[in-house]
C-alpha cells in the first residue's frame, strides 16, 4: 500500500539490462528479478527474459524473484512448470499473515486457502518458496490471531524459508508520504503494535509452529530480536532465547528496543 506508481517494461528493455549486466558482471552466482511482482509481466515474457539471462550468464547458479500469490494463481498450475523449466528456482512469497481477517484489512489480494494452493504448486515444480511474514500487521487488536493463522499456514505450506520482518509505519517526513495505515488509526481502527508486543507475537508463532524442515530467520536490521535456525531441530532453543530475552528487567528491554531503528 502507498506506493505511487506501477509500470510493466518491454521484454526488449529488459534484455537490454541483461545484456549490460552480463558485461559489467560476467560471472555471477546468482540473479534476482525485480521489483515486487516481475511476474505480472506475464508468463510469455517473464519465460523469455529468464532464457534469455541464462543464456547470458550461463553459469548461473540460482535465479530468484518476488511475485504476488494472487499473480501466480492467475498463472495457473501448468505454467509455474514453465517457469521452472525457464530456470526460476526461488520464489519470494509476502505472505505477512495468515489471518484472513488481517489480510482483507490489509488489502493484501490473497487468502490463506490460495497461499496453500500456489506454495503447493510451485514445490511440484521443485521451485523453493520463501515467505515474508510481518510482526506487527494485526495491530494490538488480532496479534495472537496473527501469530496463530500464521504458524498454521507455515504448518500446512512447509515453505523452504520463512523470513521475519516487522511492520514499519513510515511517514511524509521520512520517505515522502506517509503509509495509509496513519489514517486508520487516526479513525481507532487500528491499535499500533508495541515493541515489546512484537516480540511475544514472535514467541507464540514458535510455539504453535511445528518442528518442519523449514529455515526460520529474523534476518533483517529492524527486527528488535535476531533467532535463526530449523524449525525440524532449533525450533525449541528460539524460543528459549525469547523466554531469556523477556525475563531480563524491563528497563534493560526498553534500551534495546529503542537502540533498533526503524528502517526498511
């Protein structure tokens, strides 16, 4: 939300940065195709510009991108295949919640039945699946709800990544507008998340997570607390270092909380 402009650009554009990425970058390990959701190029294009970078690079090791559930789920099953056979092989999915009540306040365009049906096809397709999930979305209002549905779609889904990020409220002063999000709690509808809040959202997302083959990380400068490691066999020591972290005294959580910037 709160972004000015969208524009989808030329496959011949496209292959023209391609071209000067393969001069100024001969041998690199990995690619990413951006912005938020190159795939709404469409699939004829996207398959087109992901041949053609192989073909220039073709030492790649991994290509990745950003896309929207709902871009893929207009895709279809059959042609994920085609981006995996294009050479796609990770996907970076902003799932946020699994609330479906968090996610239509949010205008985020997707539910929980369509993340499940979209992670599903991309994992047949052998392409990873790496989701984005933001503390703090619900408000004060559904947090525990928040990190409830959440953990049960990670659950169900068995996504290769689950990345940690916390909500950022920017403002006119900061970046040059202010996020929409202002007005709703302007008008009571919606309860900011306090630091502190975000962290216990975080605990009981681990708790109600189960011990699955999926990489958890908090891997952003944002994040009031930092834990990385498997659910299948690190899941149960994350949630010992928040249970150490919250019992230390208040005034020394306070101190932390406020020496973490707020930044994307």
């Amino acid at each position: 939300m709160g972004e000015p402009n969208f524009s989808r650009r030329s496959l011949d554009e496209i292959k023209a940065d391609i071209n000067v990425l393969a001069q100024r970058h001969p041998s690199p390990d990995t690619a990413f195709f951006g912005d938020a959701d190159p795939l709404a190029a469409g699939i004829d294009i996207f398959v087109e510009a992901a041949r053609h970078l192989r073909k220039m690079l073709p030492d790649l090791k991994r290509l990745t991108c950003y896309a929207r559930v709902s871009t893929i789920k207009h895709l279809g099953r059959k042609n994920v295949h085609k981006l995996a056979a294009a050479g796609l092989e990770r996907v970076h999915i902003g799932l946020e919640s699994g609330d479906p009540e968090i996610l239509r306040f949010q205008c985020k365009g997707q539910s929980p039945e369509m993340v499940e049906i979209v992670t599903s096809w991309l994992k047949e397709a052998e392409i990873e699946v790496s989701f984005y999930v933001l503390l703090g979305i619900g408000g004060q209002e559904r947090w525990k709800n928040h990190s409830i549905a959440t953990a049960r779609i990670i659950n169900n889904s068995v996504p290769d990544f689950v990345r940690i990020r916390r909500l950022w409220l920017y403002t006119r002063e900061a970046v040059g507008m202010d996020c929409p999000l202002w007005q709703e709690i302007r008008e009571g509808r919606f309860t900011e998340q306090s630091p502190e809040g975000t962290v216990q959202e975080l605990k009981l997302m681990l708790e109600v997570l189960e011990p699955i083959k999926t990489l958890f990380v908090c891997d952003h400068a944002n994040n009031f607390i930092n834990i990385n490691g498997l659910l299948s066999t690190d899941r149960d020591e994350m949630i010992k270092e928040l249970e150490t972290f919250l019992a230390l005294p208040e005034s020394v959580r306070l101190a932390h909380y406020k020496s973490v910037t707020s930044r994307i």
